[in-house]
C-alpha cells in the first residue's frame, strides 16, 4: 500500500496529465460522424507509435557489447516505426477519398 | 532531460490533440492526420538529437537510423500497396506492431535493471510501467496478430466451454506471476516470474480474441487499439517522457470510447461483444431451399435491369461483398446510369457493413460516389416504404429480419435495415452461403425478393450493359 502511495506521490504532475487527457480523449472523440470512425481509428492507431520514442531511448541507453538489447532495441524501433509510418500513411490513403471531388458524373476506373 | 526537448515534446503534444481533434471533421481530416505526422516527425527528431546538454546526438544512432530506414521502407510499401478493402486488416497488423514494441521496450527495461539490481531500490514506482507494459502490449500484439488472420480468413473462430472462467483464470496468474516478480527482484524467481507473465499474456492475447466472431473484429480491433495506447503511456511513466504519456493516454481513452460508439451502433454492450461471442448456431441448412420461408426465386440480369430502369426510387444497401468483389466503380457507374434515366438512387449505410464502421463510406467515396447520396440507417430506414427497388450488394446480416424477429438469433437487437418495406428487393449474391455471423437469412425466402447470383462486379457490370441496352 505504501508502495502505492509513493507511486502516486512520485507521478503526480504525470498522473494529473493523465486523468485530463482522458477526458480531451473523450471530448475528441464523443461527436465525430461515423463515417469517420475508420480513420480516426486508424489515426488513433498511428499516433500510439509514439511509444517509438521508448525503443529509441532504450536502445540508446543499451550497452555497447549487450547483443541482445540491442538486437531487441532494433526490432523495437522497427516495428515502431512501422506502427507510425504505417499507421499514417494507411489514414492518409482513406482520407484522401473524402477530399471535394469537382467533377460531376463518370467514374474512374 | 534539457529544455529545448521539452518543448518539442510539448510541440508534438499539442499536434496529437489538434490532429485527433481534426481527424474528426470531414473537411479537416486530411490536414489533421497530416497534423498528428508532423508532432511525431518532431518528437522523433527531439529524441535523436537533443540530450541532456543541448544538441548532442543520441548513442547508437546509426544502429537507430537504419532501423528507422527499414521501418519507413516496409511501412510506407505496405501501406500503398494494400488494397482499400483490407484495410482493416492492416490496421490491425500496425496496432500489432505498436503493442509489440512496447512490449520489447518492457523486456529490455527489466533485463537490464534486474541484470544491475539497479530495481530493487528504484521501487515499485518505476517496476509497474515496466510489468504493466509487458502485459499489456504483449496482450495487445498476439490479439492484434490473431484479429489479423481472423480478417483475412487464414484463422477461425475458436471457443470451448468455461472459455471466461479460463480467461479469468489467467489473468489472475499474470498478476501472481507479475506480484512475484516484483516480489522477489534480483532472486530466480523473480526471473521465473517474469518470464511467466509473459508466457501467460500471450496465452491471454490468444484466448481473448479467438473467441469473438469475424462481424466483431472491428470492435475488437478498437479495443486493442486503445490497449496499445495504454502500453504507450506506460513507457512515458517510465520515461518520464510527456508526449509519449500524452499520446498514449490520449490513445487509450480516445480508442475505449470509439470502442463503446461502434458498440452503441451495434446495439449491443461491449461486455456482450466480449463474451457473447456471436455463436455459430445455425450454420446447417445453408442450402439453395433449407430454411422456413420455401425456396428462393432466382432472378435474371434482364429483368432487374427493367425493374430498376422504370423504378422512380432505389436503394442501394452495400456491403462486404461489395468491398471483395471491387465493385465500387461499377456500383458508381450503375448509380449515375439510372439517376441520368430520371431514378433516385440512394446508398443505405447500416453503421457496421463491411468489417469496419464507415468502411463503405471510404469505399464508395474511393469511386467518386457524393457524401448526400450515403444515408445513415436511421435516415433511410422511413424511406424503405416508399422505395421501389432496394438492390443488396453483398450485405448479409444487416439486413436479417432475424434481427428482429427471432430472439435466439445471435445477432438479435442489432438494429437492421428495414428493406423488406419497400415493393421489390434484389439481392446480388455469390451463392447462398451465409453470413460472417453465420447464419442464414430469412429475407431471402421472402417472396418480394429475388437473388441474382454471381460476384458482384460482374453482375452489376451486367446490369449497367442491359440498362444501357433497353
């Protein structure tokens, strides 16, 4: 219990940030058309790889003859990288089919 | 940590919310998510670049740089290259890989802490982002990988009797496995118990999706979205890095709730998505003239197409079948075809055709299809009475008077689209396989309706040639 508390203690100004971004996350999200429900999820997705930002940190910090940090700190930042690039360019591609279309009638194919 | 890298941490805080904020207007979205790419460019940079003293270059950074390279090479070809339709699924593969990075993070955090005893006296504080992110981004990657094969159909639904029980039953393990983790740092038990934990998260990420049927994955996949996020966040508490804690947690309560409004479309609880798995109850009896309705009556090309022409109003219900078949265009063409003949065609959306909510909107918009012709369920739905032709393309359980009528159905309370009001309905199908809930559908064996069979680009491709023809 103590253990929590001075969790707690330690996280404040980190756990007051937490609890306000859970109500912005909520603001954001309460009143968005369905139609849109696709790419914001799949925004919401690429913006999470900003847990990126840890697997270059920790492979930074590895040491110089700790193989397998190393070799696990670079699939990190792989895969990392994957969720960013990955995520944003999937949302890019099914937002760019919302743009205002000029022309009338007649499909492409 | 220097200054100059708080403020850009900050700099990319504040485009994560303004993105997200963006993302959720039609006309913004592009620039929002343009936004969102911009605060992460930024803070990656940061973290390269800035150290403790000003600019100083990170260690490691050619090792780092490559791995980014073939990150961005992999990512960016995949992303292009994936068709509209399995979109989904990459969604899901992505989220995946953001679970799986924390999860490494996590395993090499605690390597080398406990290596050094350097835990023991950290404490708990900095133990539970470290456990916590293992767990959850553990679970998050195996269920993300397993809702991946369940889209694109190389995995099955899997479930046995006391499935919860079990599932409670491991999570309880993981946070006793976890609890002696901590419990005994730096003993072999503690290394026992760490590797425990992370054995039963995958057991536990395997256990959790298998179960919940193929029409669920979106909700499922939202889900283990905001999980992700959580991980995320995890590594800002141990980091102390604030646009890691603002992104992950904007993530995750961002993602619980577009979990629950995609629940709400479904009429169903979450809880309901997660145990009651949409069962397989009735997948007998998919013959041409099973069912209790009589037999089905078949329809040609020809007469459709004269339905249509001389019809003054129809509904188009897309859905699943349309996505597979790329029938979008041709859908559009058909469309545009009877609006110039005098017709008034509308698209009905039900909020969950296709495997993910507004799948159909990006699809038909992808094939130039305007926004006033999609109308929500809710809208449409009073209109069915006075619709002349209602074509199906590849819908299935959205339209299920089971739905309705049975309530032993598994897909009873989904609220439906009312098609069997309108004077005719035409349903472009394959064969009379069922459903992804696996069932079969009554409103076939309704008299009104006639099946025209085939894939669905190609009859719609026929209907716009005999249309034309008339």
């Amino acid at each position: 219990m103590s253990e929590i508390i001075q969790f707690v203690g330690e996280n404040i100004n980190f756990i007051y940030l937490m609890v306000l971004m859970i109500f912005v996350g909520i603001e954001l999200i309460s009143h968005v058309p369905s139609v849109l429900h696709t790419p914001l999820m799949s925004g919401a997705n690429a913006i999470h790889g900003v847990v990126l930002i840890g697997a270059i940190i920790v492979l930074g910090k590895a040491g110089n003859d700790d193989y397998l940090s190393l070799i696990l700190g670079f699939l990190g930042v792989v895969v990392g990288t994957l969720n960013v690039v990955g995520g944003f360019v999937v949302t890019d591609r099914m937002l760019e089919m919302f743009k205002k279309k000029p022309k009338a009638p007649g499909s492409k194919s | 940590m220097s200054h100059i890298l708080e403020i850009v941490y900050l700099i990319g805080s504040i485009s994560f919310v303004l993105g997200l904020k963006m993302m959720g207007q039609p006309d913004t979205a592009r620039k929002g998510n343009a936004v969102a790419a911009f605060g992460m460019g930024v803070s990656v940079l940061g973290t390269l670049f800035i150290g403790e003293t000003g600019f100083s270059v990170i260690p490691h950074i050619g090792l780092i740089l490559s791995a980014i390279s073939l990150g961005v090479v992999v990512g960016t070809v995949m992303a292009k290259r994936v068709q509209m339709t399995a979109m989904p699924e990459m969604v899901s593969l992505f989220n995946g890989m953001g679970g799986l990075c924390a999860a490494l993070i996590s395993m090499i955090e605690w390597r080398a802490l406990s290596g050094t005893g350097e835990l023991q006296g950290l404490g708990f504080a900095h133990y539970l982002p470290v456990i916590a992110g293992l767990i959850i981004g553990t679970v998050s990657f195996v269920g993300s990988m397993v809702a991946w094969g369940k889209l694109n159909g190389s995995l099955g639904d899997f479930r046995f009797k006391g499935q919860q029980f079990i599932n409670m039953m491991v999570l309880l393990a993981i946070l006793v496995a976890s609890g002696l983790t901590f419990v005994f740092l730096g003993a072999d038990l503690s290394i026992m118990g760490f590797f425990g934990t992370l054995a039963l998260s995958v057991v536990y990420g395997l256990l959790f999706v298998f179960p919940i049927g193929g029409a669920d994955m979106p909700v499922v996949i939202s889900l283990l979205n905001s999980f992700t996020g959580v991980a995320a966040a995890c590594g800002g508490f141990l980091y102390h890095n604030n646009v890691m804690l603002m992104g992950g947690v904007l993530v995750g309560s961002a993602g619980t709730i577009l979990t629950i409004v995609m629940c709400q479309a479904m009429n169903r609880s979450l809880t309901n998505v997660l145990i009651g798995a949409v069962g397989n109850s009735s997948s007998s009896g998919s013959g041409s003239s099973g069912g209790k309705g009589g037999s089905v009556r078949e329809v040609q090309a020809t007469d459709v197409a004269i339905m249509m022409k001389y019809a003054s109003k129809v509904v188009i219900v897309p859905g699943y079948g349309l996505a597979v078949a790329q029938a979008q265009h041709v859908c559009h063409e058909l469309e545009s075809l009877l609006e110039s003949e005098g017709v008034d065609v509308k698209y009905a959306i039900h909020p969950v055709a296709g495997r993910m909510p507004g799948h159909m909107n990006v699809l038909l918009a992808e094939s130039n299809v305007s926004y006033d012709k999609l109308v929500e369920m809710e809208h449409i739905n009073p209109e069915f009475g006075t619709t002349d032709t209602v074509l199906i393309v590849g819908a299935n359980d959205v339209v299920n008077p089971a739905a309705k009528t049975d309530p032993a159905s598994p897909i009873y309370g989904m609220p439906i689209l009312d098609v069997d009001q309108s004077k005719q309905i035409v349903v472009l199908k394959r064969s009379m396989k069922s459903g992804y809930a696996g069932i079969d559908n009554e409103l076939f064996f309704n008299p009104k309706c006639g099946m025209l069979f085939g894939d669905a680009k190609d009859s719609l491709q026929k209907l716009v040639n005999e249309i034309k023809a008339l």
